[in-house]
C-alpha cells in the first residue's frame, strides 16, 4: 500500500494552537471577601463535626468479662434456643 496523500487543510488545523483546547487556563483568584467565607465556613463544618462526635459518640463495642462466665454461656444458650423455638 501506498502512502496516502492527505488534504493539506488538516495539517493546518492540527498546527495551529488556537481554540478551546489550547487556551491558558487562569487560576482562580479569591478576594480576601471569599477567603474569609471559605474559612468561616471550613471552622463551622469542622465544629459541628468535632461537637457532633462529643454528642453523638461512636458506641465502643468491648468484650467485657462477665462475673461468672459459665452463667453467661447458660444465658446465650437459652436465648439461642428460644429463638430457634420462635422460628
């Protein structure tokens, strides 16, 4: 196969920097008006995360030993039966 001759028009568009693609992209600027509400609002979300968790705390889940382990077991075993009656 031979080479294929292409239109000269596409070269010129693929060459050329011009259009959406080849525009320098301008970084944002804030004004110190909007960098005090970004921070205004980034201490209020950290506040109501922080005092959310103090109000609201993850349950701890901990095994804890019972005072009379042989008890407990009878206790699991009952509810365990009891549930396999109920259903």
């Amino acid at each position: 196969m031979g080479n294929i001759a292409l239109p000269p028009l596409i070269f010129k568009k693929a060459e050329t920097n011009s259009g959406p693609r080849h525009k320098k992209l301008k970084k944002k600027s804030f004004n110190h008006h909007e960098i005090r509400h970004l921070i205004e609002k980034f201490v209020i979300e950290q506040h109501y995360q922080t005092n959310s968790q103090r109000l609201f705390p993850e349950p701890q889940y901990e095994a804890r030993p019972s005072s009379n382990p042989l008890q407990s077991y009878k206790n699991s075993q009952n509810n365990l039966e009891t549930l396999q009656k109920e259903i």
